[in-house]
C-alpha cells in the first residue's frame, strides 16, 4: 500500500495524518508543544520545540500505523499563518518565533494605520493590526534593535520547519497573504511595504504555489525523522485553507464554521472581499478565495477556562449541559487576547457578568461556550451586512467541532444546521493537498469525493436561537460599556 502523509503544527501540537492513496485514513498521531508568554502580550513558539515534536509524531505514527517509510509518496505540511522566525544568515533562529496572536505591537499597528493605513489596505486588503507580520517586525525593530539588525532570512512556521526537512527556502502565496508584505493584486512581495519594516525582499522566502514539489527528505532529516530518504515534499499552505479543503468547501457559496484555537466563519467566493474586518486568503482552487471573520480566542478560552479552574472536558460538558440556555444570565465575552471581527481591537478583556451566587461551575462552563459561539454570531452577522451569499448548512471544523453540546449551542446560537465531517482537519487536508500535487487525485474536487465523509448533522431548535437573539443584544451592550473601561488601560 501506498500513502500520503500530512502534517499539521497548530496553537500548541502537531497532527500527522497518513492517507492511503484510496482515500481511507490510516493512522494519526499528535504531539504537544509549549507556548511561552514572557511578557504581558507575548505569544512566542520555540522552532526547537517545532522539530522535536516533528520528530517524534513522525517516528511514533510510523511505529503506530506499521507503515513503510519508503511506501510514503510525499509529505506536505502546514501551520498557522504568519507566525514567523527570523534567522541570521547561516538559517540559524535568532530569537523564538512570534506567534500571529503575540500582541506586543500595538503602538506600532497604530502607527502603520495613522501613516500608511490606505496603502498597505489597498494593497494587502487588511488593515494593519497586531496579527500581522509587518507591524511584528516593527515591534522587533523597536524592541529588540540587536536582533533585528542581525536578520537575515525570515521564515514562516512550516517553512522552517519544512527547510529542515529539504534544505529549501521558500513559501507559498497563501501565507505570503497573511505577512502584510505582499500585493495581493500583483501577487508578489511588495518592495514599498517591505521598506515599511526596514527589510528587503530578498530576506523573504521565493514563492511557490502550495501544490508545488519543492525539493526531497535529505538523509540527515531521514535519520531524525524515520521518513525515507528522497521523499518527495510539496510546499503546502496555511492550517484554515487545509482545514476548508478537508471540510470539502471547494466550491463558491460553501461555508465552514470553525471552534479551534481561533473561531472563524469563511464563505468560499469567487473573488476578495476587501473590508477592515474581513481575513482574506486565496483557496487552492484557481479563482475562489475564502474571506473570512475571525474570534480571536474560541476553543483557547475553554482550554484557558479549564486549565485555570479545573476539571475536565468530559465532566465539564456533563456539568454545562445541565444548565439551561442562558446559563442563568451569566455571560462571558471571549476576549482573552483582545478581539478581531467586528472589532479589530486588542485592548479588549475577556470578562464574566451577571455573577449570582445560584451560579455553579455548571453555568460557568456554559457561559464560556456561548459566550465563544455569541462572538461567532457578531462575526456572521458583520459577514451578512456584506450580503456575502452562501449555502444554508454550514461545515463546522476544528477541535470544539468533537463537543456534543457546544455543536448544539453553536447550531442554536447561529441559527444554521451544522454538518461535521468525520475527519476536517488541517493534517488531512495536507495529505489530500499531497496527493493533488503528485497526481494520486485528478484534482481538489476528486480528492473530497474520495476522501472526506459526513459524520453527524446538527440542526437549530428554533426556542433556542430566538432566546439567544435576546442574550446577544445584551452580549453586545455589555461589549459596548466595557470598551471604554479596557481603553482607559492601555
């Protein structure tokens, strides 16, 4: 048998899928990786932590599946976009990777916006903010002038990690999309924009397109990994479109919900949607795009929540969905590292209100999920001011897609029927994205026909989604007079 190997580095583990050329999975694996916090705002990656657990997931999925390593036919991975790592001149890291949720570069956001807000807009299609590289490597320019003086070579997070493999720089125009140094209308890195940052072009990998074959497993990678030497490894792309491909939204007018690290809403269109509270990315799919919202933290505040309060999932489900719809009128807004749509605003706190002591850990834990699946809500509903038109299921993705409860409040709380998919990960979809650029699928329609397979279908009870109407009126009230009280603190 014959395979295809993907493999995905998230907020904080690596998932390695194995797909056999028939579509079927064989076998996955997952290892975790730290995220260090030194500073008020900071999110760093070590690329040490990276390869470790590169090395580890692969031996231990080989060693679980009995696969041949010589019966893999590629590899191809993926990350989260723009967080990135700059090297000196020998590819040698100079400091840990800054995480695209690192808020450090506040002042620096405001900047870009006040001096060159138009031109950056028009040309990346995002305004600047701390989720960006371009602001980041201001704030690395501002704070840490003797590391940045030194760099010579910057790397996005599956580039790096993909380099160790192959020994080959470069990156996709996916995730070149994210950087805020690149024209999204010429596609291409933008010299004016990298002047913005005090870089040059040439310290921006060469792009490719994710389908590409880019280089083979060199021995020393074979040795660490236990993949065979001369594997060939495709370029790959960014975690959300491997997930929206894994989800099987390839055509315009699918939608994907996602409760990951991250929440987002993407519609699959045929073209951008140039908007200051819009992500816009390229699809894989020659001439559609997938714009998307995005919540900053949705299933990290409830890993925050239970990491911090105790308990868990299981139980902490159980104690939820004992609560009714409501959850007593306590509510939580997820602002845990500040907010993205509708508000593109990092002075933002997460925040309880309406605490009653009835209150149990129950209407807590509850509050946090609908609180999550609320913030979702203000992203739809900014998404159909738009009047961005889309089919009337939706796919929901991501880790918070496994909770039987939270899919039920997400359904309510967003008024849609919700399919999930047995398998939508990010992994996956690099395994299929491995098996298109090899010729293993005709094309990315055929591999989610071979590939993908619905799982369940969730439907809306409508009693629900009016009383959730009504919670979200408040939920946006709350939001409204608090702003005020976050902004006095910056």
């Amino acid at each position: 048998m014959k395979y295809l190997l993907g493999i995905d580095f998230g907020g904080g583990s690596t998932k390695a899928t194995l797909l056999s050329t028939q579509g079927q999975i064989v076998s996955e694996h997952t290892v975790e990786y730290p995220t260090y916090h030194p500073e008020n705002g900071a999110c760093e990656q070590s690329p040490g932590d990276w390869l470790a657990a590169l090395c580890q997931n692969v031996s231990a999925l080989l060693a679980r599946s009995g696969a041949l390593a010589s019966d893999i036919l590629g590899v191809a991975i993926d990350s989260a976009t723009h967080t990135f790592l700059v090297c000196d001149e020998n590819f040698r890291p100079l400091r840990n990777a800054i995480h695209w949720t690192d808020s450090r570069s506040v002042k620096e956001s405001a900047f870009l916006r006040e001096q060159h807000g138009e031109e950056i807009f028009e040309k990346t299609f995002h305004k600047p903010d701390t989720i960006w590289t371009l602001p980041q490597l201001l704030w690395l320019k501002r704070s840490e002038s003797d590391v940045f003086d030194r760099v010579r070579y910057i790397f996005f997070e599956k580039d790096y990690i993909r380099y160790f493999l192959t020994g080959v720089y470069c990156t996709d125009y996916i995730e070149a999309e994210g950087s805020m140094l690149f024209d999204c209308r010429e596609m291409k890195w933008d010299e004016s924009l990298c002047a913005l940052a005090s870089i040059r072009v040439d310290m921006l990998p060469p792009l490719r397109k994710p389908t590409d074959v880019i280089g083979a497993v060199t021995r020393e990678a074979a040795e660490k990994t236990g993949l065979a030497e001369g594997t060939p490894v495709i370029c790959g792309t960014t975690d959300t479109a491997m997930e929206v491909f894994a989800s099987g939204a390839v055509e315009k007018g699918d939608i994907t919900v996602k409760l990951a690290t991250a929440g987002r809403i993407c519609i699959i269109s045929d073209r951008a949607y140039p908007d200051r509270h819009i992500i816009n990315y390229s699809h894989i799919v020659d001439g559609l795009w997938y714009p998307g919202t995005a919540t900053k933290a949705a299933a990290s505040s409830y890993r925050y929540y239970r990491d911090t309060f105790g308990g868990d999932y299981r139980t902490l489900d159980e104690e939820a969905a004992a609560v009714s719809v409501g959850a007593g009128g306590l509510i939580f807004h997820p602002y845990i590292n500040g907010e993205l749509t509708p508000y593109a605003d990092p002075a933002l706190c997460g925040s309880f209100t309406g605490v009653r002591a009835t209150h149990t850990r129950g209407h807590f834990t509850r509050a946090v999920l609908e609180g999550v699946s609320l913030s979702l809500l203000d992203c739809k509903t900014y998404f159909d001011g738009l009047g961005v038109s889309h089919k009337p299921v939706a796919t929901l993705i991501g880790g918070g897609a496994k909770g039987e409860l939270w899919r039920q409040i997400t359904a309510d709380v967003l008024g849609m029927t919700l399919r999930v998919m047995e398998n939508s990960d990010s992994s996956l979809g690099s395994a299929m994205l491995a098996g298109v650029a090899l010729g293993v699928f005709e094309n990315p329609k055929q591999a989610v026909a071979l590939c993908t397979r619905e799982k369940s279908v969730t439907k809306p009870n409508p009693e629900n989604t009016k009383a959730y109407r009504e919670i979200f009126e408040k939920y946006k009230k709350i939001k409204e007079c608090l702003t005020p009280i976050y902004h006095t603190e910056v």
